[in-house]
C-alpha cells in the first residue's frame, strides 16, 4: 500500500535526518523532492501546490533550520500536514435517523461496490450492533443479484429476496417494506454501476434517492484509478450529492494519490478502505494513522484493532490480561499464529508494522508463507499441555518427538521455539505499554521465519 510513495519520501527523509544541521537551499531542494514525489505519486496538482505551501514557511524557520534536529523536525511538520489533506479526524458512518436508516452505494462498474456493501453490512452489525439488511437494486447485469445474496449468505447478513424481473424503483420500495416488517435497522442498497457515468444512470440513482431517502450516499471509488476516481466523485457528487468516500483496492494501490486528493478535491471524507477482497479486508480511514503509514512509521493500531475484530473483544482481553501478567504460552502464540492466518498471514502483519517497508523485500525473499503458519500450527499441536505451557522444558529428545508428530524436520522446532521467545519478549514490552521502536523487526527475527 502506497509503496512508491513511502520508498521515496523514505530516501529524501532519511538524507535530510542524516545531516547534523541543515541550510535553506537543503531544505528548499528536499521539498522540491516532496513535490515531485507527490506528483509521482498522482496526488492532483492543486493538492500538492498547497500542500508545499503550507509546509514551506513552517521548514524553513530559523527555529527549524537551527533546531539539534532539523530533519526530523521537517518530518514532523510534513506528517502534520498530511494528517490535513487527508481530512484530520476519522469519521464513522452515520446511523443517525429513524430505523430502517438507508444507505446508498453508487459507482462505477466494478469499483468494489457489491463487495464493499458486505463489507460494510458486516461492521455496521459486528461493530455498532445493528440489524442490518443489505439490497441489490442491480437489474442490468446477469448475475449481480445473485452475487451479493451468496455474499451474504456467507457473512450472516440478511438479504431482500430476490424477485424476478422487479425493476429498481420497486425493489427499492419493497425492501424498506421488508425492513419495516422484520424490523432491521439499516438497509444497504447496492446499485447497478456503468463503464462510465451516463445521464440514465444518475437520473435512475436520483429516483432511488428520492425513494429511499438516505442518510448516506455514498461513492465506492477505486483506489487504482488515482485522479480518475477524484474526477467521477466530482461529477457524482454534482449530480447526486455524495455524503462520503470508500476507497476501494487501496491494498494493491502503490501511489496512493486518489486517498491523497479525495478529500481536499471533493470536501467529502473518505470513511472506509477497501484492502483486499474479503469481507474483514475493510478498515476505517485514519488520517493520522495513514499518514504514519505513508511516512513508513507503520500503523500499529489498526493491526491492534484488526486482532480485536477478528478475535472477539472477550478473548482479546482474556489474552491481554495474560499478557500483563507476563503469561505467554504456545497456546496463546498458537491463536496468534491462527490469527495471521486470517489477517492475510505474516505479509499483511507484517505491513503494518514500523519500519517494516524498507524490509519489504526481505519479506519477499523470506517467502514466509502459508505452509509456514501450517507447519508451526503442526509443530505446537504435537506439543504436551506441559510443553505448551513451560516451552523452556522441551530438550533434545523432546524436539525429535514433537518433529515425528508434526512431520517436520528438527530444525523447524527449533526456529519456532526460538521466534517464540522473540514474540514472548516483544509481548511483554508491548503488554508494558512500551512501543515497538521502528525497525524493532530485527534482520534476526525475519532469518527466523525463513
Ligand atoms: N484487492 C481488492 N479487490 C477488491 C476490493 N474491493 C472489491 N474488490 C474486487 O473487485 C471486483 C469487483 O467488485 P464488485 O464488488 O463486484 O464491484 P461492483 O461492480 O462495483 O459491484 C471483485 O473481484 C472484488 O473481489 C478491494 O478492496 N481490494
Ligand atoms: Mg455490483
């Protein structure tokens, strides 16, 4: 995500944070950086001229240029900055209204909308504990129907009934008939979208509009199309008038410029991102948190987050009391490990923690991959409860019996013993409240996992 982008902004910073003190023309020339590298990235030009503008006076400061540590200063003030355009505060969706609350998605064709109404069906109900009913009112393309019903079906939401040959406009009304009736609180209407905007389209969504009468309309953009997506959620929003943003594929983005321009293009918020195709793929947008991703400082509370959605709260504070009490047993590294799996394993971990896009190729070189969390899911499951509880017991002879169990070789117990200490001590400070220091990844840990 946005790998481009913070590979450069990474270079120019750290030839910045390197010099032990800075004059204007080192600074001038490392914005001149930043704006090309913003410009690379496909943020719109208008967003970059102010961006440089409003950071310009603030770097090249006396107090700044002659601070002990000008570079990281200049960091700081670039962060700040990217916080702003990126819109400063999150903002959840808003169930604000009478039930059944509506909420429209529009968009172009296969910008993610279908996907990203299950996405979001799903959290409404798992996060703000609502009953929520999701509706396709896409009669044009074969099959769309159908593809969010089994969505649906998939993830325990709720899903009007499909009626044959029902036109939009009426399987509008019948849906907010359904939800009186079964007593849902919100209703997602997923619509039909066209290779390009056409005048049919937005007078069929404005009908729905009228009809539905939602609190949220909202555009499901796709990342990849950088100013592409600003210019369609400009046209939309004229002719429908959005509420709010979700960014879809903004996991195989590596520019980032449609996040980067969304908001200060359009005044609308981006709320959610899509970062892959499955229904736990979808975050809440963080300004601030991005901008630390961006700026490679990693994101360390979304990954805190993510384990909590996937886990459940209850267990997740089971094992944070664990934790705090110094507890780590491979049974609670086992639930970790089952966790990576889900969170798109050790890659999409690994993402989002400091420091880790410059070992981005390590990673890769690594191969850490699923067979991996497979193996050492074998290799703990063939441990006795003892074992798993007190790991400093298990010798030699242990080792070799747990490796007949597991099917592995003995060397492969012995690097999962060995990263279970890393983690256990990484826990621990973690449980302490001390934050990972950037780069605290070592070189050791990933030679570990290879
Ligand atoms: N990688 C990735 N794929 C996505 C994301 N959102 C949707 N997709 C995929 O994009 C394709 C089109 O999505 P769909 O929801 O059918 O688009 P629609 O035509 O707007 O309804 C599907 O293959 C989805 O799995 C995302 O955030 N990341
Ligand atoms: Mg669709």
């Amino acid at each position: 995500m946005f790998e481009n982008l913070t590979n450069k902004l990474e270079s120019i910073f750290s030839k910045l944070k390197s010099a032990p003190s800075l004059t204007e023309e080192q600074v001038d020339s490392g914005l001149k950086e930043i704006r090309l590298a913003l410009l690379e990235a496909d943020v719109a030009l208008s967003v970059v001229k102010e961006f440089i503008s409003n950071v310009k006076p603030k770097a090249i400061g006396q107090e700044i240029i002659k601070s002990t540590s000008p570079g990281q200063m200049i960091v700081k003030i670039v962060y700040d900055e990217l916080v702003t355009i990126l819109g400063s505060k999150n903002e959840e969706i808003n169930l604000k209204a009478v039930p059944p609350i509506s909420i429209l998605l529009v968009g172009l064709q296969g910008s993610g909308k279908t996907t990203s109404a299950a996405k979001l069906a799903s959290l409404i109900q798992n996060k703000h504990k609502k009953k929520v009913m999701v509706a396709s009112l896409d009669v044009y393309r074969p099959a769309a129907q159908e593809q969010l019903k089994l969505l649906a079906e998939k993830n325990d939401i709720q899903c009007l009934p499909i009626v044959d040959n029902q036109q939009p406009l009426d399987i509008s009304k019948r849906a907010l008939n359904a939800a009186n009736l079964n007593g849902s609180d919100v209703i997602i209407f997923d619509t039909a979208g066209r290779t390009q905007i056409d005048l049919p389209m937005m007078s069929e969504i404005k009908k729905i509009k009228e009809i539905t009468n939602p609190v949220e309309t909202i555009l499901v953009a796709d990342s990849l199309t950088g100013q592409i997506a600003v210019n369609i959620a400009k046209e939309f929003d004229t002719v429908v008038n959005l509420s709010s943003i979700i960014l879809t594929r903004v996991d195989g983005d590596a520019r980032g410029g449609a996040a980067l321009s969304m908001k200060q293009v359009t005044g609308k918020p981006i709320k959610y991102i899509g970062v892959g195709e499955k229904v736990s793929d979808f975050e809440m947008f963080h300004p601030d948190r991005l901008a630390n991703r961006i700026l490679g400082m990693g994101d360390v509370v979304t990954l805190v987050e993510k384990a909590a959605q996937n886990l459940g709260e209850e267990k997740i504070k089971e094992t944070e009391e664990e934790l705090k009490k110094g507890i780590f047993t491979m049974d609670t590294y086992l639930s970790q490990l089952r966790q990576m799996k889900k969170m798109g394993g050790m890659e999409g971990v690994m993402s989002m923690l400091p420091g880790v896009n410059k070992m981005k190729a390590k990673i890769d070189q690594a191969n850490i991959d699923e067979k991996m969390l497979i193996e050492n899911e074998a290799i703990i499951l063939s441990m006795t409860k003892k074992e798993k509880e007190n790991p400093k017991i298990i010798s030699g002879s242990r080792r070799k019996r747990i490796s007949k169990g597991a099917g592995v070789d003995v060397s492969k117990i012995n690097k999962l013993l060995k990263q279970f200490k890393m983690m256990s001590d990484m826990m621990k400070k973690m449980s302490q409240g001390k934050k990972i220091p950037s780069g605290m990844i070592p070189d050791e840990m990933l030679n570990q996992l290879k």
